[in-house]
C-alpha cells in the first residue's frame, strides 16, 4: 500500500519523540518515492513493449496513440527523476537538461511533420494558377499534380479548376459541421465495422442536408462558366468531371477508388456533386481507410477537381514498372473502351499492352480483351453502359503508335516524379492522349528474392482454379466467404477468404481481416488491386469461375504466387511462404511513431559497471529510467543508515536467531502498535515479505542453544588476519544491530553480523510486475581469499535458484524480478536460511573444494555444518589442511 494514500498525519501524531518523528519523516519520503519510481519504471516498460509491437505493424493505430503515449512517457520519466532527487536528497540536471532536450526534439518533429497551412485562401483556383505543387495544402495532390503535368511537363490534361480545401472549410464552417464531426468521430471503433457504417451514414445525410455558401456557390459557378466560355462548340453545353482531390490522395498512400469522381455533370448539378464529393471523404471505406492508416480526421479535408468532360474513345490505367514483379521494368498499359471507371474498377477484361522503357518505347506484347460493353457520356450529363457490337469486342481499343504515344508520356512523367507512376489516361474524339491524373506506384517487393520461390502443391492437392491474374504475392488460407454487399462487409468474420464478382475498393473496409481476396474479374491495375498491395492482402483477380468453383464456407489455400485457388489447408504451401511485414507500415502514424520511438526506445546504458554508465550519458527515455532504476537501489541499500543511534523508533523482535534485530513498521507490517510496544514475535509479523524471511531464519537447523562450531585453525587465521589488517572505516563490525523497515508489502532488511553485512530489499504483492528483490552481501573476518569463496559459494546458489548475479572479490550483488508472489517468498525464505548458513563461514573456507561441498549442502537442504567433518545429520566438509596449504600462494 502507498503510504501517502493512508492517514499519515493520524500515523505522525502517534510518534511521541521529535527525532522519532523527523527519522519516520524521513523514511515515509524515501520509501514513498522509491514506490512511485518503481510503478513509473513499470509503466515505461509496457509503454516501450507497446510501442514496439505497433512498430511491428501488425495492427493499426493514429496520432491520438502517438501523442498519448508521448505525454505518458514524459509523465512517468519526469516522476522517476522527481522521485531519485527526493530519495537521495540531491539534483540530478544532467538527467533533466537529457529530458529537456527529448522533449524539444520531439516538438520540433511534430511542427515539422504537422499538414502545412494551404498557401491561399481562394475559393477556387484555376490549374494556370498553381504555379507548383507547393499549393497541394491549398488544392490536395491531384489538383497539384495535372497543373504540374500542364504548367511544366507540358503534356495534354483536361482543362479545369481546382475548388480549394479553403471552399471546403467554408462550407463545414458555415454549416456548423466541424463539431459534429469531431463527436461523432469519438464513435468510431476500428474493430468494429459497424460503428464505421453508422458514423458515416450520420455524417453523410449532414452534408447532403446543408447548404453551399451563395459566396462559395457563385465563385464555383463563376469558374465553371468561365471553362464552358473556352469549351470548343462541340462540348457545349459544358460537363466536366468532378473528381475527388483530398489532402494525402495521390500522394504517400493511393486513396485509390477510396473518394468519389462524378462523370458528366452539367451545370445545374454542380453545387450538389460538390456536396456529395465532399460527403465522400466520410465515407465508411474512407473512414476505415484512413483509421487503418493513421490518419486522424482533423487532417481530412477535400478539394475537388473540376474538369472538362473527355468524350473518351478509350481510356484506361498505365503503370510505368510492374506493380507485383519489382525486377521487371517494363510498362504495362490497360485499357478499356470509353470511359475510365470500367477498366479501374475491373468491371470488363481490358486490353494489355507491354513496352520497353527504350527511346522511343518498343511494344513487346499485346493482347486484347473480349469487352461486350463499355461506358459512355450522355448528352446533357450522366453516363450510360452500351453495348459493344460483336464484331468490335476483340479489336484493340488502341492503335500500336497510339500505345507508343502513350508509353513514351508515362516515360515523361516517371522522369519528371522521379519514381515509378500510376497513371489514369484517356484518349479523346480526335485520338489524342490525354493525361487525367498520376500518382506514385506502390510496387510489391517479394523478400524472398528474385524468384521468390514457393513449391507447387502436392500431387493430392484439389484445385478449385487456376490461371488468375496475381495482384498481389502472397499465401492465405481460411473460409471462403461471399461479399455481395455492405451488410456482407459489415460482418466479415476475421481470417477468413473474400471472394466476389467484381473488384472493389469498397472491400477496403474488410482489408485488415482478409486473408486473401478472390474475384471473377479485375486486373492488376484497378485500385482494389493498389489498395491489396498496400494491405499486403494476397489477391487474385480476373480469376473468371472464382465464385462458381470456390464453396461459401469452404477451406481454401490462395496461392498468389502461381494464381491457384486449393480446396482445404495446403500446409506445403502455407510453411513455404514468405513471412510478410506488417501491413500497417506506410501511413504517416506509423512514420510518426517511428520517429518518436527513435527518441524513447534504445537502451545505450547497458552495463552498469562501464565508466559511460551515468547521467552525463542519457540520450534516450530508456537510458533516463535505466540510470534511474539502477540508482534507486543504491539509494534504498542505505535506508539502514538512518535508524543508527535512533533505537527509539524501532522494536526489537524477540525469536531464536544469533541476530540482534530491530523492526521498524512504516504501516501494516506488525499486527500490533509499534508505537506502544518494545518488543515483538514472529508470530506478530504480518509483512508478507519479512514473515517468508524469517520462515528461512527460524528453520531448525539454526536455532541450537550451543555454539556454532568453529574449526580452531581458521579462527586463529582470521583473529591474525585482523590484527594484522589495517583498521576499516566502520564497516565492519562486530555485534551490530540488524534492522528490517517493513509494511505490508515491503522489506528493507540490513544485517551486520560479524565482520560482514548484507542488505535485502523486496516487494512482495499480488501484481507480479512490481515484485523483486535485491540483494547485496559484502565483508567478512578472514582473509581475502577466503572472504571470495563464501562470495563465490552465495552466488553459486542464487545463480541456481535464477537471481541475476554479479560478484566481484568479495562483494555480491544480486536481483529476481517479476516473479509471481509465491515464488518471492519461497526465494525470501531461501535468502533467510542463506544469511545464517553463511555466516562465519568465511573461518572454514580453506580450499575451493569446500566452495563446492557447502553450495551442494545447502541445497540439498543439509544446514548444519561439521568443519571437523563428523557430526551426525550435519553438511561433511573435508578437513582443512594442515598449516593452511590451501591458501598458500593465494
């Protein structure tokens, strides 16, 4: 129990004697602090062990977790250094000036990692008026990267408008929505995907309910009628485009297919396609999206992209390098009739084409796909899926020099973005390539190397099918469970197999549970495919019979290495594959957090013993505690200084052991008053810690009225060797008291007993965490030698019962931690029989033979000892030698 949460003032009032009470003053200041000093040393503990396991990036997590922590760790270091300076009544400023400049560097960090304030406050901005991508805080990554294609690159974009993440304030402001969404947001469980549905439904019929700003709305109008005055004839009435273009899309992680793109919007719908673009970003895929990758709401906001309508003949994706093959530096073009969604969203096979990066591109492989429709604008807004003739769906939507063209601008922007690109494109009524939007291109590294082998499976194996497009590496086994909708999603089980017709990034919601994703359709470059390797989900796609051949509820193995689906568990192929990483790894938490761990986690302090080992050389929270930790117990060993001369305080106990010994109890440690009494029992002791070392003291082999038996010639040695010696300086003496401070819980036992002495310092409780001891045995009568081979001996046995030990010469240190509370006892008990077994042992120690025989003694249980060798039920030892041989030239 802590001792200030008791009626210490009631406690002090009992103390009748000034120096009584100064003295328990004293120990109350101590003893309370070296308690908060271990529980904040806990804590630091399990804060490191978390922050290592979130570094695994095995589960997910945000900034609030990172600065939550953060806050604690400086709580708990700050209390270690507070409690240190109070124990040992001393400053400690290196240790503060280190957790000063922790605590600096960690706010310059977060100022620079915190989303940069958007360079404008417009409303809207025209793309010949983003000068750079610097204004992507103004107009999010897509907006900035077609200006940048236009304004520098100088390939062909849609002409257009960025309405900025100022508009989108404005709007949120007006409508009074930023609170709203704060509180709903605190409703949000990561684990439980039906929060996410409902928060988001909430959200969602807000912003379809408010109203766009009549400023806002006619600066919006304003831009549109200006494009729709430039628009040649034949795209008049105007449409544009309204594509999502939030802060972070496009950018380190894809959003990919996450945010919406309306199509084919005239005029009239312009204001409201805004609202539901901006009600996008709170969408249930979006939101998970996001909490998965850390990114915490306050740092959500949208611009959107508002571009001429293309009346495309074609369109598609193209990645200039091989998303799943990292060794493969060719580009790969898909492509679609008419409108984009279809090939981004899988819904058709598209067309595929392969070019070398050489100057100009050379078209290495192609081949078309059987596409039965494809999706077209209608005039006066919307789109339409039509149906492709018969004889047009196996020709290629692509002429080879239309490829080229194609493959030889991605090369431009690869070069430009310098890193492989994700690139949406489009191809207009006249046949000229247009460039709709470009992000990086995460490409799939396999750790195992270049082929990344995994065996085929084995003859026995069922194949349900075989042939599917790989999306992303990979091995996954569990149920198969069939998604046809949201309310599939909401309750997919954790571990299990998604398959489904069609790719979606819809399926983001269920991505962290996914063992692997299997569908009839897709290809590789459809942004549930980015978003599978992003979550390291093995992934097939365009599988065709997938949810024919595969059973609801089945056991499958996906093998995402050769594109196979096998019935049941396939354990060759399970143990074969490639350990992967952790899936949430990309975010900006998880960067956050690495670099907040750099600051917290490494332990430089490690050996006490070094000369580095010091406040001086604290770089680190875990050096800070380490130092700390390691201190305390240096100071807690000296607790016993402070009863000297103040036998007033303390009660002496009375039990048959050749100790002197005193208690005094801090609280709950004698069942009766030690202020009332002058003596005590065992059977009075109640400290748990201080019963189980006298449980080891009291045992019968050390409570004989005779004399302990002493061989002659070593006392004479060690009476000579005292004569001999150099006076000490009053550690060693002769017939002091022993003290143990105790209470309920906690020991503090000092023992001066002969010319040696010890110190045992113990928690004993119920939480295995705060349990220790620690225990120090130095000294001795004889000579060196002999005073090293009973050190030698008392480590031996620690060692055996698991105590960390370090012993040099004649001193011992040693320390059991986080045990549970019937294990700290037995080894309290062990300790109390140790102290009496070894006292004056020193005098018999005569050869390293007899190091040997007394550790196998004393654990076996055999405490009596007979130095001449004879004594029934007693520990033989062999005789000494004569004139002391065994320590001749020692």
């Amino acid at each position: 129990m802590n001792i200030l949460d008791l009626p210490i003032f009631n406690l002090f009032r009992s103390l009748r004697s000034s120096p009584r009470r100064e003295v328990m003053a004293r120990f109350a200041v101590r003893y309370d602090n070296f308690k908060l000093l271990l529980e904040s040393n806990t804590e630091l503990l399990k804060i490191i062990a978390d922050i290592e396991d979130k570094l695994r990036g095995k589960a997910p997590f945000g900034f609030p977790y990172i600065e939550a922590q953060t806050l604690r760790t400086f709580f708990h270091c700050g209390r270690m250094i507070d409690c240190i300076e109070k124990m040992s009544g001393r400053p400690y400023p290196h240790l503060r000036r280190a957790l000063e400049a922790i605590q600096n560097a960690v706010k310059g960090e977060a100022e620079e990692t915190r989303v940069a304030p958007a360079v404008s406050r417009e409303f809207v901005l025209r793309y010949a008026d983003i000068p750079s991508r610097e204004f992507a805080p103004a107009v999010g990554e897509k907006n900035a990267n077609l200006a940048e294609i236009r304004n520098r690159v100088r390939l062909a974009v849609p002409r257009g408008f960025a309405v900025t993440t100022a508009a989108f304030e404005h709007f949120m402001a007006a409508n009074r929505l930023e609170e709203v969404v704060r509180r709903l947001k605190a409703k949000v469980d990561i684990i439980e995907t039906e929060t996410i549905l409902q928060v988001s439904e909430q959200i969602q019929m807000l912003i379809a309910e408010a109203e766009v700003p009549p400023s806002l709305g006619r600066t919006i109008l304003e831009a549109f009628d200006e494009l729709e005055a430039a628009a040649p004839p034949s795209r008049r009435p105007l449409c544009i485009s309204m594509r999502s273009s939030a802060i972070g899309e496009d950018a380190t992680l894809s959003f990919a297919g996450q945010y919406l793109t309306v199509l084919n919007v005239p005029r009239e719908r312009v204001l409201g396609e805004y609202k539901n673009v901006v009600a996008s970003l709170f969408s249930p895929r979006a939101i998970a999206y996001r909490l998965h990758m850390g990114i915490p709401f306050h740092e959500a906001a949208m611009a959107v992209a508002c571009l001429e309508m293309i009346p495309a003949r074609a369109s598609g994706v193209l990645y200039t390098r091989h998303p799943v093959n990292p060794f493969d530096d060719r580009m790969l073009i898909q492509a679609v009739r008419g409108l984009g969604p279809y090939a981004v969203e899988g819904i058709v096979p598209p067309d595929h084409y392969v070019f070398e990066k050489s100057d100009p591109p050379r078209l290495v492989e192609k081949r078309p796909g059987d596409q039965a429709v494809r999706l077209i604008p209608l005039p006066g807004g919307s789109v339409a899926e039509q149906e492709v003739p018969a004889e047009e769906r196996r020709l290629p939507s692509l002429s080879d020099g239309q490829a080229a063209e194609l493959a030889a601008a991605a090369r431009r922007l690869e070069a430009h973005f310098q890193a492989p690109q994700d690139v949406e494109w489009a191809l207009d009524e006249e046949g000229r390539v247009v460039i709709l939007q470009t992000r990086p291109l995460r490409i799939e590294v396999c750790e195992a190397g270049r082929d990344c082998p995994i065996p085929e499976a084995p003859p026995g194996a069922v194949t349900l099918l075989e042939g599917a497009e790989i999306a992303c590496i990979g091995v996954g086994c569990g149920p198969a469970v069939h998604v046809r909708t949201e309310r599939d999603l909401a309750d997919f089980p954790e571990g299990a197999v998604l398959v489904a017709v069609h790719p979606s990034p819809q399926y983001v919601i269920a991505m962290n549970k996914a063992r692997a994703i299997v569908t009839d359709t897709g290809g590789v470059v459809c942004h549930m495919a980015s978003l599978a390797r992003e979550y390291l989900v093995p992934t097939l796609l365009n599988a065709r019979r997938a949810t024919e051949a595969i059973p609801p509820g089945a056991e499958v193995t996906v093998d995402a290495y050769h594109g196979r689906v096998y019935l049941g568990r396939v354990p060759e192929i399970l143990e074969a594959a490639v350990q992967r990483g952790g899936v949430f790894t990309r975010g900006p938490a998880y960067q956050a957090l690495r670099r907040r761990a750099d600051r917290i986690v490494p332990l430089h302090l490690t050996d006490p013993k070094s000369p580095q080992f010091s406040e001086e050389h604290c770089r680190t929270i875990h050096d800070i505690m380490r130092f700390v930790h390691e201190t305390a117990y240096a100071v807690v060993f000296q607790l016993g200084d402070l009863v000297t001369d103040r036998s007033r305080i303390s009660v002496r106990l009375k039990a048959p052991v050749p100790l002197d010994l005193y208690v005094i109890d801090l609280f709950g440690g004698l069942s009766v008053d030690a202020t009332r009494a002058s003596v005590v029992t065992p059977e009075q002791v109640v400290s748990v810690p201080f019963r189980a070392l006298l449980r080891g003291m009291l045992h019968p082999a050390f409570s004989s009225p005779h004399p302990r038996p002493v061989n002659l010639s070593g006392f004479m040695s060690v009476l000579s060797e005292q004569m001999l010696s150099q006076p000490g300086v009053g550690n060693e003496r002769f017939g002091d008291r022993s003290y143990a401070i105790i209470s309920d819980k906690y020991l503090n036992f000092s023992s001066r007993v002969g010319y040696h002495y010890s110190v045992l310092d113990s928690y004993c409780g119920k939480t295995p965490a705060k349990n220790y001891i620690h225990f120090q045995f130095k000294g001795g009568a004889a000579d060196d030698v002999r005073r090293a081979r009973r050190a030698r001996m008392i480590e031996q046995v620690l060692a055996h019962h698991g105590f960390l030990v370090d012993t040099q010469a004649d001193n011992v240190r040693a320390r059991l931690d986080k045990q549970p509370e019937p294990e700290i006892e037995a080894m309290l008990t062990m300790l109390g029989s140790l102290l009496l077994f070894t006292r004056q042992m020193d005098m018999i120690m005569h050869t390293d033979e007899h190091v040997r025989q007394l550790t196998r003694c004393f654990l076996e249980g055999n405490y009596r000892l007979d130095p001449e060798g004879g004594g029934p039920d007693s520990c033989p030892l062999t005789p000494a030698p004569q004139g002391n041989e065994g320590d001749r030239g020692r």
